[in-house]
C-alpha cells in the first residue's frame, strides 16, 4: 500500500472509531465535567494514532521522494538497499501497529454497542 494512500485509510478510521467512542461516553457520562473530559481527551487519541503513523512513514516517503540514483552514486559507502529496506519496515510496522490499535478500538465499540443491544442496560460504564 502507497504511504499517502495507507495515510487516508488511517485518517479515516482513526477519527471515525474516536468520534464514535466520544459520542459513547458522552451519553453515558454522570456530569458535564466527565462529557467535557470525555469530549477532549478521545480525539486526542485518534489524532495521536494519525501523528504515530506519520512519524514512522515519513522516512520512508522522504527517501523514496528524494532519493535519486545521482545521490546513490555520490554516496556510494552508504549501503543504501539495506537504508531503504529498514526505512519500509519500520514504515510498514507503524502502519501495522496503528491499524491494530484501530481494530482494537472498533473491538471495543463493537463490545459497547453488544452491550447495548443484547444485555438490554443503557448504562455500559
């Protein structure tokens, strides 16, 4: 998956699973004072995942950018296939962290929304 593609995917889910969770604990919580807490601090951790992924993919597509067979020939001490393949897995390990976060996060409110609807309780927490 191309960087700037799998970065919409994360993006998209991202936000989508922290508005979801914020709408969820904003309905079930006791006071406006837990609501605003709630309502600050779960973005926030959507926004996180989107920097975590941009940190880890941004030095594989600044290389891949900039990188140019006239660098590689001035630099030629650098081993530069094992640079770019330790740049890619350090890239793709980001990208397979943030998503499990991501699935994790929609296990969660898979579980809140069961809980819901199955158990009958409109009070999950």
């Amino acid at each position: 998956m191309k960087p700037e593609t799998a970065y919409k995917l994360v993006k998209r889910f991202s936000l989508t699973n922290a508005t979801i969770m914020t709408i969820f604990f904003v309905i079930h919580s006791d006071s406006i004072w837990h609501a605003f807490c709630y309502i600050v601090t779960l973005p926030v951790v959507g926004i996180g995942m989107i920097a975590v992924y941009e940190y880890e993919a941004d030095e594989y597509t600044e290389l891949m950018k900039n990188l140019t067979e006239k660098d590689k020939k001035a630099m030629s001490d650098v081993p530069w296939d094992k640079v770019i393949k330790e740049a890619r897995n350090r890239y793709l390990m980001g990208l397979i962290g943030i998503m499990f976060c991501n699935i994790l996060f929609s296990g969660l409110i898979i579980f809140f929304l069961w809980i819901i609807i199955y158990e009958g309780r409109t009070v999950v927490f």
